[in-house]
C-alpha cells in the first residue's frame, strides 16, 4: 500500500509527496509535529500541517534568509534568529567570520530535539560554541533585549498557531528598538499568488517602521506556490547598494554573489504589491 502526505495549501490546492516512512508525530505543547522520509525530499519537517524544511531543498530558504541581511551589514556582529529550531539558518550564519555570536530563540524545544535527531545536516551547528540557543518565546526575547543586535532574522512558520505574533506591526517596532543603529532585520513573508494580502500588510507596516524595506523572492518547491518572498528592513544599509565584488565567495548551493541585487528584481506582478 502507498502512503502519500498532502499539503492542503489553500482551500482548493495542495501538494503531495509519497512517503517512506513516518520517523515521528507528536502533538506538542504549541503544535502538531511531524517528521517524514518522501521518496522525492527525503526527510521532511512537518508543523501543524505545513512543510517546514525537507532535506533536498532547504538549502534554497536558509541561505536566503541569511546572506543577503549578512552580506549587506559591514559588521555582523550579533545575530539572532527568531524561530528556526531546525538550525538552517544558524547554519548558514556561522559562515560569516565577522559573526561572534548567534542566538536562536526557538518556542518549541521539540522542534530542535527532533531536528537534531533526525536533520544532522540542517541542525548540524547548533552546539557550536558561537551559538546560543534558548528555548522562549521570540516576541518576548525582542521586547527584553533593546539595542542589541546588528542583523535579526525571523524565520518563522506561517501565521497561525504560535507564529501569529511574529507578523504583527508591534513585532517589527519592537525588531527595530532590539536593532542597534545601523540594524537590519529580515522575515520570510510567504508567497504572491495565495498570500498577497499578508505581503502587501507586512511591507505597509514595516514602511511605517524603516527607512529602507526592499523585498526579494526566491524559489523553494515544497513551498506553497514555489515562489516565495522575504522582506528587509534596515535603518541605514541598503541590500541594492552591496558592491558585488565585495561579497566573498562562500560554500553556497542557491545564494551567489551575482544573485545577491538579482534576487530584489520582482516580477511586475509581485512589484506591484509592495509600491
């Protein structure tokens, strides 16, 4: 018999991938989790129904959510990532030297149990001794910690469930006071074709807050839709003013030096949602 995991992405589309094995599911105190093995994505992180992170594409999300805010700050010093219990962007954040510290406020000490266990490659780096990682809530951890940060990144799942908070307009004022001067902060902000309002909120609100807000996509296929989009705020550094002979080569498999400006060039349609 063939067992096959869906996606219910709308309320009328999905995606659908056969599965090998279930490593685990548990219903924990913010979420239902789940970890499979599909023939096509190998090992897949699940979260209240949603894919999370699959070994074969989560390349693609996790370096764009940390190279372009890292590689557009002169000096990232302190980084935190808001959620991210997989460890990916961790990951991908030890790759810069300038880099001291990086600390990963999760909600859900589950998530980074089971990605630890059953992710090696993705949750690899977070006992690494540049890494703090602390189980609370993110939106709390922001209002506690003022002129702290250089880069801040949230990566969190979509808004529902415990991420709700993370997409409100208090969230990114108080991203903004946990920002030292030159601070910039990055969300992953979903995708145009079946969530355009939420994109269209999110740049209203984090214009009201920063000087400079660009937007970029890239493309991650377990996602809904498969074109996804980030929004960057920054009070002083502009992403599209990063000389590109500037940006080292580093161990990469989706973000490039040359893709660093290209990834901000919107198709019109998308354009049009954040004017």
């Amino acid at each position: 018999m063939e067992l096959w995991y869906t996606e219910k992405q709308t309320e009328t589309f999905g995606i659908t991938a056969k599965v090998r094995q279930t490593l685990v599911t548990e219903k924990t105190d913010f979420q239902d989790l789940a970890m499979i093995e599909t023939e096509e994505f190998g090992r897949m992180l699940v979260l209240d129904g949603m894919v999370m992170t699959t070994v074969k594409d989560e390349f693609v999300y996790h370096e764009m959510v940390a190279h372009p805010a890292l590689f557009t700050h002169p000096n990232p010093e302190y980084v935190l990532v808001v959620g991210g219990g997989d460890g990916g962007v961790i990951r991908e954040v030890l790759k810069h030297p300038k880099v001291k510290k990086a600390v990963l406020v999760e909600i859900d000490g589950k998530v980074i149990e089971y990605s630890k266990k059953f992710l090696p490659e993705i949750a690899g780096e977070l006992d690494n001794p540049r890494v703090e990682v602390i189980v609370n809530d993110g939106y709390m951890h922001i209002h506690d910690h003022k002129n702290t940060y250089d880069v801040i990144m949230v990566d969190s799942t979509e808004p529902v469930g415990p991420a709700v908070e993370l997409f409100s307009k208090g969230f990114y004022q108080g991203i903004y006071e946990s920002l030292k001067d030159d601070g910039i902060f990055v969300a992953q902000t979903d995708n145009p074709w079946f969530k355009a309002d939420l994109i269209q909120t999110v740049n209203r609100d984090v214009k009201e807050i920063f000087p400079i807000v660009r937007v970029y996509v890239a493309n991650i296929p377990t996602y809904p839709s498969g074109l996804w989009t980030f929004t960057l705020g920054s009070k002083t550094h502009d992403p599209l003013l990063v000389d590109e002979a500037s940006i080292p080569e580093i161990d990469t498999k989706y973000y490039t030096p040359e893709l660093h400006k290209a990834a901000f060039a919107l198709p019109r349609f998308v354009r049009n949602l954040v004017k």
